[in-house]
C-alpha cells in the first residue's frame, strides 16, 4: 500500500477531489461497510460486532465492517476514494471531519437523514461536531472530552496525592521515577502527529496561551508557548516522559500500573479494564482528574471529543429509507447509544440516551465531568489544513523533546511554518 504522510494528505486528497469531481468515486453495490478504528482495536472490536449483529436482528440488513487503526483512517479513505472504493460509512474522530468535508462523495446528512430529526434528537453544542459550513456531514456516535487521567494505585505506591499545579504534579512525577521501578511517570504522546498535538495544545492552554485563535492567526510564539514547550522538555530531561510512546503505548502502560497519568478521553477506563485483565476492577484505580494547573485558582483545561460517522454517496445511501440511512439512524438509537456509548466508557450523543440510568447511576460519568470541566474546542482540528498543522506541531515537538533544537527556537518554527500553511489554505 502507498504510504502517506500527513503533510502530503490535504495535497493529495485535493488532487483526488479535482480529479474524480465529475465521476463519483464508490464501489459498495447495494451493501453496507462500516470502516472502523473501534473494530481494529482489541477490546471494543466486540462492542463494535454487538452493534452489527443487533442491527442485522432488527432490520435484517448486514453491514460490513473494516477495520482501520485510528492513525491509518484518513489516508485509508483518500486511498479508497482514489481507487473508487469507498466505504458505506466511517467512524471519524471530529478533528478529522474539517479536511474531509472537501470529498465530493461524503453526504449531506441534513438531506439523507433530516436536519429536523438531527436536531431534535441531539443538543446544538454535540450536533455541531458533525458540521461543516453550516451542513451536517457526519452524525455524531459517542461524546465527552479529553483530560487527565491518574492511575490511584502508582500514586499511592510513589506516596502522593493527586496534584493541583502544574509544580505539584512535576514533584508527583519525580516521586513515580524514584519509587516505581521501570515506569513512566506521566506517559504523555511523543510520536505519531495524530495524537501529539493534544497533549502539547492542553499544556499551551495550562500555561495561559493559544496555537491558533478562531480567526486563524497562528499564537504559539508567545511567552506561554515557549514556557509549555521548555515545560516538555525539561519532562524528558528528567525521565519524566519518555520518548517514542503512542496513545496505545500510554494506555498500556498505565493499565499495567506502569504509569501515574496520561492525557485521553473517557475511553480510559474502558482501555484499563482490558489491558490490566482485571475487568472492572480496574475502575478502582482509573481516577479522572482536573489537569494540573499553573497556579492556584486558574481553570483546568480539556478538550472537546467524540467520534462521529459519515456517509459517501452510492446505492446504499439513495433516499430516505435506504439501507445506509436506516444503519444511520439505528446508530442514534437508544438500544446503541444506551449499550456502545457507555461500554466505550463515553457519553451517548442523543437527549433521550443521557437520560438512561446507565449515564445517570454511572458514578465514572460524574467525576469525569467534575474533572473537565468545560471542554474547548480543539484548535488544529477545525481546520481544513489540520493534517499538515499535526505534522509540523509534532515534528517541532519532538525535535524540542530530542535537543534536536531549543524549545524557544521549535516554537518560533512552528508559529512560522504554521502561518506558511495557513496563508497557503486561504
């Protein structure tokens, strides 16, 4: 398969755009697919199957799944698009959704399904996700957002509590290193482009700045950007971080009892369950907490999330009772949003779903709520560029983390070659 990186995708998927703009690019027959990063993940691969077979009892239609490993979707689906083989459905992280809304087969769900059934059945704020330009191009699947998580146990074997600031939690993390053999105190993201701009963007924002503001000016290059940056880096000096860990790499770790904190979404608990093997007596140690801020009195940070799924043209998507819509609305309904969103360990999307007694008697919902706060929306995401923007934050990220470069000089890159491609988007 032809590899991709990131800075190529926005160029590439604009090339295939242009070039099948007159000729629907789409191979599915009659058939429903479903690509899918939860089905490629060992734990939620049965979650992801429940949901198939439910469907399938129920209307009798099949839906085929696809796995694709989260890292892997966006070039999957430009790669399918190019070659004219598209999937029925994909589930999407929602910073992806602003770079393939420029697809000329993903649907308008305002039309397929209804922008008054959309609304009515979904609050405005997670609706809003699955927007683009005033259309809803992907409906949301599960929500919540994206935060500190403490593992209780290493806390309590390093001899500390849980940290408020930003000093609190360097001095936890050294007590980890010294009295928890061969871990990592705080396993944050240091390689893949995808996920390491989340981390570093929730440590810009506990330092008091910005990356980009909402009418795209580029704010990195500030005294706060730099302080989070030489913040890092002074992690990894320490041995606080370490180097070449992936989100999967973190969960891992930190499942094991290898780890004090990492930054995800709720997903964590779920994640912690599967990879300690102790089930559900892992909740006991999966502790969301507010992410350490730089001094008392300032607002925790975290970011808004959720998983959405979109919709490309052909056969199975053709009016408003096709097999595509019918797999499309199913996923907006109780039975799924009741029974997947919170074996996910997140919130379900829609209004009638929040009030289950599976959200409301789910003592982890509540403190991960207390914990985040009000989510910000995620600054690289929204943007059509945020593909390239990932790649050039992660890879000055990174050479600060090496001393390939100074963290003064990795943020002064960044703002400069951030501001080129977004002068270059227009």
């Amino acid at each position: 398969m032809v590899e991709l990186t990131r800075r190529d995708f926005g160029g590439l998927m604009a090339a295939g755009a242009a070039a099948l703009a007159t000729k629907p690019a789409f191979a599915q027959g009659a058939n429903i697919s479903f690509m899918s990063f939860s089905f490629a993940e060992d734990p939620n691969r049965p979650l992801v199957q429940k949901v198939l077979d439910d469907f399938k009892a129920q209307s009798g239609i099949s839906v085929e799944a696809v796995g694709s490993a989260w890292g892997d979707v966006q070039k999957n689906l430009l790669l399918r698009q190019r070659s004219r083989t598209l999937p029925t459905t994909a589930q999407l992280s929602e910073r992806w959704l602003p770079a393939l809304a420029t697809l000329p087969e993903i649907v308008d769900l305002d039309q397929a399904v209804g922008r008054a059934k959309l609304e009515a059945a979904i609050d405005p704020a997670v609706l809003a996700m699955g927007q683009v330009g005033g259309k809803t191009l992907a409906i949301p699947l599960i929500t919540g957002s994206i935060g500190m998580v403490a593992n209780k146990e290493v806390l309590d074997k390093a001899g500390v509590g849980v940290p408020k600031t930003l000093a609190e939690f360097r001095a936890a993390l050294v007590a980890i290193r010294d009295k928890v053999p061969n871990s990592v105190p705080f396993a944050a993201v240091t390689k893949n482009p995808s996920a390491i701009p989340l981390d570093f963007m929730i440590m810009v924002w506990t330092h008091g700045g910005r990356i980009i503001d909402e009418s795209g000016k580029v704010l990195v290059n500030s005294d706060a950007g730099r302080a989070a940056m030489a913040f890092m880096a002074g992690l990894m000096k320490d041995r606080l971080i370490a180097p070449e860990l992936d989100r999967p790499d973190s969960r891992r770790l930190f499942a094991q009892g290898a780890s004090g904190f990492y930054i995800d979404a709720p997903q964590a608990r779920t994640f912690a369950r599967s990879f300690s093997g102790k089930g559900e007596a892992a909740d006991a140690f999966v502790l969301p907490i507010p992410t350490p801020v730089l001094k008392a009195g300032d607002t925790p940070r975290s970011i808004q999330w959720g998983h959405l799924v979109c919709a490309f043209k052909g056969p199975a998507m053709e009016g408003a009772g096709s097999p595509g819509v019918k797999w499309l609305e199913y996923l907006l309904s109780d039975a799924v949003q009741g029974g997947f969103a919170p074996a996910l360990s997140a919130l379900p999307v829609t209004k009638s779903a929040q009030k289950l007694p599976v959200v409301q008697n789910d003592p982890f919902f509540k403190a991960w709520a207390q914990a985040t706060g009000v989510p910000l929306t995620n600054e690289i995401g929204i943007w059509s560029n945020g593909p390239e923007l990932s790649t050039i934050l992660s890879e000055e990220v990174q050479a600060a983390l090496l001393g390939q470069k100074t963290s003064d000089a990795a943020v002064a890159s960044m703002q400069t070659r951030m501001e080129a491609s977004m002068a270059k988007r227009g």
